[in-house]
C-alpha cells in the first residue's frame, strides 16, 4: 500500500462561479491526499486579469490554510505576495527562479516547470527550487504541452535527487498508478478532478484509491 504520493490541484483556466467553484474545491480539499494547489487562470498564452486572480485567491486561500494546503500562484510572484500566498510556481518563461526567490524569500514555496529535461530540473534544483514539475506524462487538454515525459524521468529523479518531484499532464485515477510506482512526489491533477462526472470529491477518493493500489 502507497500513499507518500499527494495530489498537487490545479485550478480550472477559467473560473466563471467564483461561489460555486468554492464549493467544489472545499470537497476536493477535505481529503487530506490534497497537499496543495496552485491558483492557475490561464487560458492559453492569456492570463486572467489581475483582479480576478485576488479575487479567487481572497475565496480560496483561506479554505486552504483551514486544511493546511499549500496555496500557490501560477506565474507571478508579485500576487503571490499581494494575496498571501505560500508561494508561486513559474514556468520557463514566466519570472525567472532567482527573481521569485528574490522577491518571496527563503520561506516561500518556488517550483519549476522543467518539462521532460533532467538538465533544467538539475538547474532548478540547484538553484534552490522546492520542487520540479515534470510533463505532460499524458495527453491534456488543459493546457498545450510543449513536451511528452516518460515514467523513466520520475525513477531517475528519485533515484538521483532529494528535491521533490510533480507529475503533471493528463494525470487520472487510471492512468497514475505507474507514476506513483516511479516515484513522483505529487501527482499536479486538474480536469480528472474539476470535471469529474460525480464531483471533486468522488475524483479525489478515486485518486486516493488508486495510489494505495500502485
């Protein structure tokens, strides 16, 4: 039985029912598999307004410190220290590293999208990131990815490096068991979760079942 993998949520791109999303994420986070969540309003290259952004952050965040979640920006830093964020997760080109470290500090939560490249992950890593991102392991229609990863990626990364892994990219309760199996450290989950067809919660507890199984 497995059960050191956490699920990482991701928002959905777009929110349209602030109130009714609340809901949704607050079934979602009453399972404790929910380790944190990353506040991304994407769609495409197009971010939300930044408005938005703290007016979903002022919703959820304290729902996530009720349940001692990780609350995390997508991209900028500098909501992240407007909000009160734990911290802030930057891709290749969003805020470099040394510029959300900079800005955050020492006891914020930085993670690194690295795609499928063990180099960028080293970097990231050495740099001093709390966590490296690693995808799409999986067909997604939540984003495009830029790049395919293989398990292989995950159990040379656990093998080699202490700092923590996320898996993201088209993640589901069927297809996860061989991730979990490789060592990722979270599994970064967004429509399996916010599209599921009998709710958040239902897709958590599927997800939990399916770890304990891997």
């Amino acid at each position: 039985m497995t059960r050191d993998c956490k699920l990482y949520l991701v928002t959905p791109p777009r929110i349209s029912d602030l109130a009714a999303f609340k809901d949704a994420f607050a079934a979602a986070a009453d399972n404790d598999l929910v380790a944190c969540v990353q506040l991304r309003l994407k769609e495409g290259e197009a971010s939300a307004p930044d408005d938005e952004v703290m007016a979903a952050a002022e919703s959820l965040l304290p729902l996530a410190v009720e349940r001692e979640i990780a609350f995390l920006i997508n991209d900028r830093p500098d909501l992240a220290i407007k909000t009160g964020a734990d911290g802030v997760h930057v891709g290749q080109s969003d805020a470099p590293y040394e510029h959300a470290r900079k800005m955050l500090g020492d006891d914020a939560t930085v993670g690194v999208t690295c795609h499928d490249s063990r180099h960028l992950g080293l970097v990231a890593g050495e740099a001093g990131a709390d966590y490296v991102a690693f995808g799409a392991f999986y067909p997604t229609r939540t984003k495009a990815a830029p790049t395919s990863a293989d398990p292989e990626l995950l159990r040379w990364w656990n093998f080699a490096v202490t700092v923590p892994s996320v898996a993201i990219g088209g993640i589901t309760p069927e297809n996860c068991g061989a991730l979990v199996r490789a060592g990722a450290d979270f599994l970064a989950v967004s429509g399996a979760v916010w599209g599921h067809e009998d709710g958040p919660a239902a897709a958590v507890a599927a997800f939990d079942a399916a770890i304990r199984a891997a």
